[in-house]
C-alpha cells in the first residue's frame, strides 16, 4: 500500500490525520520539514483554496512524481526548472459536470464516504471568511441558506 502524509501549515490537525490513517504530519510552515521533505512523495494532491507556492510544493516531488492542483483556480507561477529537472508533471481537474455529481455522491453514499465540514448559517458568512484567513477551519464550509429570506436558491 501507499504511505499517507497530510501537509498543513499548523500541526493542530495531527490527530484527524492520524484518524484518517496517514502516517504522518508534515507542518509546511516548518522551514527543516519542508527541506527534509524535498523529494520525497511521488504525488501530492494540493487541495489548497487561497493563494499560495506551488514551488514549495513542487519542491517535495519525487523525480517522476506529480503535483496534482485540485482546489486552487487562480494564477499561480510556477518555476518550469522545478519540473524539467526532476521530470515531473503538473496536473489539475475541474470538478465535473452534473452527471458526474451525482455519480460521485451516489458512490459516497453507498459506501459511507463523508465530508468533515462544518455548517454554518449563511447570516454567519462574514466569520466564516474571517475564520478562513486565519486558517480556522476543520476542514470546509458549507453555508446553510435555509436562513435566507424568500424562496429558497433552485437548483441550477
């Protein structure tokens, strides 16, 4: 099987890692770690959704790995030495269409896949921002709009 290592800037989510069954916790903002780590996973998944290095990232790839770019949508340089040298790829994936959806969600529901998010009112939006500068977040948002006034959004 495949070794799990979770990346995240505070050592706060040990625990959910090892609950989730990673073997270990890499703090990126730990500067020896991430130096240590240079090389060292033949593919990390980046589901980071605010602006950040993809060369840090990319700096912990294995010669062949692949840096696979999933929650990120903005402009975001990447040093193409980093991938020549190392002969790695850069990959991404948009989230799908409807159909694919909803085949992704019947599939989590019959094996009992789940999201760890927290739900907030939609009136609490201004926190959740807040709270999401401050990395203060376990592990999504999801905003609840049964609070909004009038009929409810329709689905699109």
């Amino acid at each position: 099987g495949a070794e799990g290592t979770v990346l995240s800037r505070t050592p706060d989510k040990a625990a959910d890692a090892a609950k989730l069954g990673a073997e270990s916790l890499l703090v990126t903002t730990d500067e020896a770690a991430v130096e240590a780590a240079r090389g060292r996973f033949d593919l990390v998944l980046d589901t980071i959704s605010a602006p950040h290095d993809l060369n840090r990232m990319l700096s912990m790839v294995a010669v062949d790995g692949t840096l696979s770019v999933l929650g990120f949508f903005g402009e975001a340089p990447v040093q193409l030495m980093g991938l020549l040298l190392g002969a790695k790829k850069l990959s991404s994936s948009a989230t799908g269409g409807r159909a694919e959806t909803a085949r992704m969600l019947e599939f989590c529901g019959t094996h009992g896949i789940t999201a760890d998010v927290e739900v907030l009112p939609s009136a609490r939006v201004n926190e959740a921002l807040e709270r999401l500068e401050r990395g203060d977040v376990r592990y999504r948002f999801v905003l609840d709009v049964a609070d909004l006034d009038g009929e409810p959004p329709r689905a699109v």
